[in-house]
C-alpha cells in the first residue's frame, strides 16, 4: 500500500522552471504524483498555484521526497508553528534540526512568518522568542539553551524566480563553455556591474595569486580606484605577491614585464612579508610610502574593507591575515551582508568559503582557467551564475577596458 501527502506550489512556478524541477525529482526518487488543483496565473506578472499529491512505496521514502521539494519551495497545505528544541551544550545540535539552504526562508512561530536573517546554507535556525526573530546559525556560533527550529514543518522557502526581465545571468545560467564569446559576454557584465552601482548595489570580489601572476594586477587595481568593487575577499598570497610586485616587480620571483626568472627572485614574496612586518600592517606600509600602488594599495587608499583568510600553506603570513578560520569565518560573513554581486576570479576554495554564506539571489560570476573548478563554483547554490573559462589577467583587463568605455559613453 503507497502513501501520500499533499504539497502546495505558489508563485511564478512555470516560467522559473519549478514545476519541472518538482515532477523531476519526485520521478527520481521513486515516486509518483497526481496534479490536484493547477491554476495558471493569467498575465506576465500573475503568480500561479499548484495542489500536488505525492506518492510514495514507504514513509521513509515519502519524507525523503518531501524533504527535497521542501528545498524547492513546495509547502504542507496545512502549516502549524514549529517545533523547537533547545541545544543541550555550545555546538551540539538536536537530533532532526532543521538544516538551512541558501534560498529566502521564513519560519511560523506564534502564528507570525518570521524572516530567517542572514540565511546560508548547511547552518541551523535559532528562534529568540522575547525578540521575535529568527537567524540563520551556523554550528561554530550555537550555545547552550538556544531554541533550535526541528523538522521542516512551519518552515517555509521561497524558491528564487526567474528575473522579470532577461538578464546577462538569465542567459547564461547553468552552463560553463570555453568556447561562449567572452567578450560579449564581458560587455554584457559591464552594464549589469554599471546598472548595480548606479542603484548603489555592491560588489564583491574574491581573488587569487593568479590575478597577479597573470598580469591583472593594474587592471583590478582600476576598478578599485574607480569604486567597482566595494570588498575583498582573499588569503595571504593575492595580497602578498601584490605587494612583492610593487615592490620588486615579480610576482613567485618572475619579472612580470619580461616573463623570465630574476636572480634570487624566489626570496622576494618572503622579503614582501618581511617589509609588512616592520611596518606593522598593511595600512601602515601605505601611510609609510613603503607600498606605492597595487590592489591591496588602493584598498587602503579607497578604505575599500578586506578579509584575508589564511590557510595551513602561507608563508608569514602576512600580520593582516586572520589564521583562526572561525575568526575568518565571522570576518566574511560580517562583510558580506547586502552584497549584490560576487566576482570569484581564480581561486577555487576562498571561492567555496564565500560561496557558502551567500544567499542563492546574490549574483555570482566565477572565472577560472580550469573548467572544472568553475563548474564546481557553480554548483553552490545560487541561482544567478555565469561561468568563464579564461586566464584571470586576460578576464579582469577586458572587463575594466569594458567599465572604462562604457562609464565614458554613459557620460558622453
């Protein structure tokens, strides 16, 4: 005998694809389902409404498949406040708590929605019920007595719905290619980062050594200047072959005008860390003239915030590195609260770290020579990605050549 429950669907669930991604899933999972009720919104921007009653062989089968269409937005037609449990000890969790994605979320409690604030993925939601608020918590930040959301049940996700209007994201969603026109693409993301800051969105990058190694330095350095990039998220090599380049102009010891190998150049990353040391920071290497140009200078010129987060591997590091990772953690997410867009520009696990704390609206573009990485970064979560396969210095020199022509022409 198959057992079933009834979900509900609401809201722009043809055109976003929902639907199919709902029938898909239960088909995967070995279940069945039958279309109750389906009523199509009729005008562009009317919501639609679906009653679908979900079969499956045995009741754990059937919560497994309820679980992962929760995910997608789908909803029990009947909703009571949820369950909570408190946490017996700091970073131990209930068994059943309820695990958060990175899509809007909203939890009933006292008959009132609450919003989830700072939603991320894989994290746990803490209600505090004098202050009626609900917040996304990750393990490292649960203490002991706090009322932990169990089940799914008053637990409501808001799948995120295809944009009203077509976008270089919209276009791109979903596929990675080497072969798609980069520069048209390029264009198209100048105008998406031009249009965002007109409205005073921000943006955040994450970036690698390879921004330096392949000559991107200057050309990320300009977009800084010019108040493109509001943020930077980082290790400790990005910032410290920035500075051995300015220092030394060698990025791992090569000159990066000439491509060849300098004498001794191996010590100069570890000479560039030295210089930092004495000084006392990266701030005060400025202030002292020690550090003349360069991304991590024109951070501190255009107080432009950045968070390096070390790693088992540095070298020094550098006296602005955050080594604790919980401590790094808090930085990122400190950071990168009502940031709109992210570029991820060839660095594979800073690109992971900050992928992870994101919400699946925030706009994501991840750039990596490696196809393979960028089909990773992609994956995360968000549901607005583009994906380019290129060299990160021949990426960020036509974007800022993009920004610059078209700042000029919107000026013009």
């Amino acid at each position: 005998m198959e057992l079933c429950r009834e979900i509900e669907l609401e809201g722009h669930i043809i055109d976003s694809g929902v639907m199919t991604l709902v029938f898909d899933k239960i088909m995967d999972m070995g279940g069945d389902f039958e279309i109750l009720i389906f009523d199509v919104g009729k005008n562009k921007k009317d919501p639609s409404y679906a009653r679908l009653r979900v079969t499956a062989p045995d009741d754990r089968q059937l919560d497994l498949i309820l679980s992962e269409l929760h995910r997608l937005g789908a909803r029990s037609p009947e909703i009571s406040d949820v369950t909570l449990k408190p946490a017996e000890g700091d970073r131990i969790v209930p068994k059943g708590f309820y695990s958060t994605t990175n899509h809007t979320t909203f939890v009933k409690y006292r008959d009132a929605w609450l919003p989830v604030e700072g939603i991320e993925m894989d994290c746990l939601i803490v209600v505090e019920e004098e202050a009626m608020r609900a917040v996304c918590t990750p393990l490292s930040k649960l203490r002991a007595g706090d009322a932990i959301v169990i089940g799914e049940n008053g637990v409501r996700v808001i799948y995120p719905e295809r944009p009203r209007k077509i976008s270089t994201f919209e276009f791109m969603h979903g596929k990675v290619s080497s072969e798609r026109p980069s520069e048209t693409i390029i264009g198209k993301l100048a105008r998406e980062i031009l249009a965002m800051k007109r409205k005073g969105g921000r943006i955040a990058i994450v970036g690698g050594p390879a921004i330096v190694h392949t000559g991107a330095t200057e050309a990320l350095a300009s977009m800084i200047r010019e108040g493109y990039i509001d943020v930077l998220f980082a290790g400790n090599a990005l910032a410290t072959h920035d500075i051995e380049y300015n220092l030394f102009g060698t990025s791992l010891g090569m000159d990066l005008r000439s491509g060849t190998l300098v004498t001794g150049g191996h010590k100069h990353h570890i000479y560039a860390i030295s210089e930092i040391m004495r000084a006392g920071s990266i701030q005060k290497a400025v202030e002292q003239g020690i550090v003349t140009g360069g991304i991590m200078y024109e951070c501190v010129q255009n107080n432009i915030p950045f968070v390096l987060a070390g790693s088992i591997r540095d070298d020094g590091p550098l006296p602005d590195v955050i080594t604790d990772v919980i401590e790094a953690q808090d930085a990122m997410r400190e950071e990168i609260r009502d940031v709109d867009m992210v570029l991820m520009i060839g660095t594979l696990l800073h690109s992971v770290a900050v992928g992870n704390c994101l919400p699946s609206y925030v706009k994501t573009v991840c750039v990596d020579i490696n196809p393979a990485s960028v089909t990773k970064l992609m994956d995360r979560g968000t549901t607005q990605a583009i994906g380019v396969v290129s060299d990160a210095g021949a990426f960020l020199a036509l974007l800022a050549k993009q920004l610059e022509e078209q700042s000029g022409e919107a000026t013009a």
